[in-house]
C-alpha cells in the first residue's frame, strides 16, 4: 500500500489554484484524492500549503469519507511522514489519471513512470528524453523522497522527483494513446467533465430505464454537479421517497403513493451516477436496498388490501405474496445480466401508471404480479442454463 503525494501548488493564469477547481461537483485534488484512495493508497498528502483553507475543507471532506488525508507545506514535509520503506505513488498537480492507471503504476516495480510518446498535442506533458513524456503519475520510493526533500531548496518538488526517477532509469508505463488529462486551467477541467459524463453512462437495466429514466437524469444531472450535491445525500432522498409511498399506500392513499413511488427509480439513478462522476461510492448501499425493497413489499401489500376491501376476493393477497416473493428473488439474482424487457422492483411503479391512469389499478397489478413472477423465473433458468 503505497503513500500518495498529490502536487497542489500550481496556479493557473488567472491566478487559481489549479488544485481547487471545480470538476463533477468538487475540487479537482479531492478528486484525485478519492481515485488514489481507490488505489488502496494511505495516508494522502497534498503537496501545497498546511494552512490553506481550500485544502483544509477538502481534507475534512475527504476526512468524512475515511480517507486519510493531509494538507502539507511542500517536499520537506513529505519527507518527514513518509517512512524510507514505503513506495510513493506521485500525483502531478492537475493530473486526471483514471482508477486503472493508478493501479497499474501502483503495481508495478519500484521506481517506476507512467509515459506517453511525444508528438504533437503533448506539449504539456513534462519531457523525459527525446522520445517520451510524463504522464503526471509515478511510483517511487520513501527513500528517494526523504533524500530529494533534504537538497532540494526552492526547485519545482514534483519535477525534481521525476527528474531524479528518470536518471536512475526508472521503468516506463505506456499509458498508449489517451494519457490522463493535465488540467492547466477551467477550460481542461470542463473538457474533462465532460468526458466524464459520457463514460460514467451506464447501459440500461429496461426498457423503462432506457426510455424514461436515463433522460431524467441526463437533464437533472448537471444542475445537481453545479451545486456540488453529494450522491450520498441523493440515495437517503431516494430510500426515505421509498419508504413514504410505501406508508402512503398502506394508508389508502394510492395516487400520492403512485406519484411519490415514482420518484424513487430515477432519484437512485442519479445517486448512482453521481457516484460514478465523483468517485465516491455510495455509502450504506445495502442499508438503501432493504428499505426500498421493504417500502415495496409494503405498497403492494397496501394497494392488495385496498384491491381485497373494494372487490371482497382475498386472491389480491396471494398474488401479493408472489410479488413480493419475486422481488426478494430478483434482487438475489441481480448478478445476472437480465434482457430488458425483464422486471425490476425499482421501475415497476412506472409501468403501473398507464393502467392507474386508466383507473384499471387491479388490472395493473395482475400484470405486474405476473410479469414479475416471469422475469424471475427467466433469469433463474438463464443462471441455471449450461455454459456451452
């Protein structure tokens, strides 16, 4: 497990500090913090100012998440935290280096640096020989560190360390031909964003999914990242809507119960892919599944209550009872790749709403007790199916 030194000293030429700018909803190095830390790297060090009260906010966020982390004064510093023993995983401030590179860089033999071939376009990327560029990530080692804090004097701390990784002939990790992003100012960042956007879509699970959620939060996504919005925050909105259609159809109240169910599938959606942007797994995932999942088991026994008292027929029960059943199998069974057609527990408020809309409800809920039934039955026979 490697320590990570993060550059964060660097302005841009209106005078930011490239490390504090915004992209996908927080600060560029808290970003770069998080993806080291999903490197398995600790502590984290920011390689700018002890007392600067940017990086201290960003330490106490990350602090929130378990993420060790520090604010540090320069190189010096460094040396005196980490142990001579220990690898170093070397962040350039503005890199936007991807989970796998940093792995990759991480797993590999001390010292070592992640490289991108020179061309055209590349000029940002520091030059290592004639042939060759740094791709802002490196691993090297606490000894290295310790030696390079003590000469350094007032020398770039983060070129010094490449420069010295370079003349000992440190391997190289190709990066190939998409090097991480080097941000230099907020145009690099917004680029970034953007790309980030579009890799972090991910493929639908349904149809209703397909058609009717992913544009919700396509549209709902940039205003929320604009307001720095916490995915973890979104996912308690999106359980605690669960649990209040849940209650509100045991209490007889089936349109707000409807109108409120449907909420909850593209909430948790977005939640989701905030959490993709940011790199911030959503905590007590499994705390928000048995809430939705019960505050479902709830809504449909509610509305077959209702269903049993308007026509006095106790079979709305039983097909109750598989529904419910169906969706604890679903979820089980949710390793599978399912085709999208097949149910999911979480979108079948919006398939009951034609039929409400129609005043059909009972007709609805046959379906969708049938239909959920079905797909459970598919995807069991789906997992149970011999590998050719």
């Amino acid at each position: 497990m490697p320590v990570a030194i993060i550059g964060a000293y660097q302005y841009d030429p209106a005078s930011r500090r490239i490390a504090t700018l915004s992209v996908a909803g927080m600060a560029l190095v808290e970003r770069q913090a998080r993806a080291a830390a999903a490197a398995d790297a600790a502590p984290i060090l920011l390689l700018g100012e002890a007392d600067d009260a940017a990086l201290a906010e960003i330490v106490v966020r990350l602090a929130r998440d378990g993420i060790d982390a520090h604010a540090i004064d320069g190189l010096p510093a460094a040396g005196e935290l980490v142990p001579l023993d220990m690898p170093v995983l070397l962040i350039a401030d503005g890199c936007l280096a991807d989970d796998d590179l940093l792995r990759r860089i991480s797993d590999a033999d001390l010292p070592a640096l992640a490289t991108v071939a020179d061309g055209e376009g590349r000029e940002r990327y520091e030059r290592i020989d004639a042939t060759a560029r740094w791709a802002g990530v490196a691993l090297l080692d606490g000894k290295r560190v310790g030696e390079t804090a003590v000469m350094l004097g007032s020398w770039d701390p983060v070129s010094t360390l490449l420069r010295r990784a370079a003349q000992e002939d440190a391997a190289r990790v190709d990066v190939g031909q998409t090097p991480p992003m080097l941000a230099r100012d907020a145009d690099d960042v917004g680029s970034f964003e953007d790309a980030l956007h579009d890799s972090t879509i991910r493929s639908p699970r349904d149809w209703i999914e397909q058609f009717i959620l992913l544009p919700i939060e396509k549209l709902a996504l940039p205003y929320l990242l604009d307001r720095k919005t916490e995915p973890n925050l979104v996912a308690d909105v999106a359980s605690l809507a669960g649990v209040a259609g849940g209650l509100c159809m045991a209490a007889g109240w089936r349109w707000p119960a409807l109108i409120i169910l449907l909420t909850v599938a593209p909430v948790a959606g977005i939640a989701e892919w905030l959490g993709r942007i940011q790199g911030r797994p959503i905590a007590r995932s499994f705390v928000h599944l048995v809430a939705r999942l019960g505050a479902g088991g709830v809504a449909v026994a509610g509305l077959a209550l209702l269903l049993t008292k308007a026509t006095g027929q106790w079979g709305w029960l039983t097909l109750a009872a598989m529904t419910c059943g169906s969706f604890l199998l679903l979820e089980e069974e949710r390793g599978i790749a399912p085709p999208l057609w097949l149910a999911r527990p979480i979108t079948l408020p919006w398939a009951l709403l034609p039929f409400a809309l129609l005043g059909r409800w009972g007709s609805g809920f046959v379906v969708l007790s049938l239909w959920s039934v079905a797909s459970f039955v598919t995807m069991l026979l789906k997992r149970r199916r011999p590998r050719a």
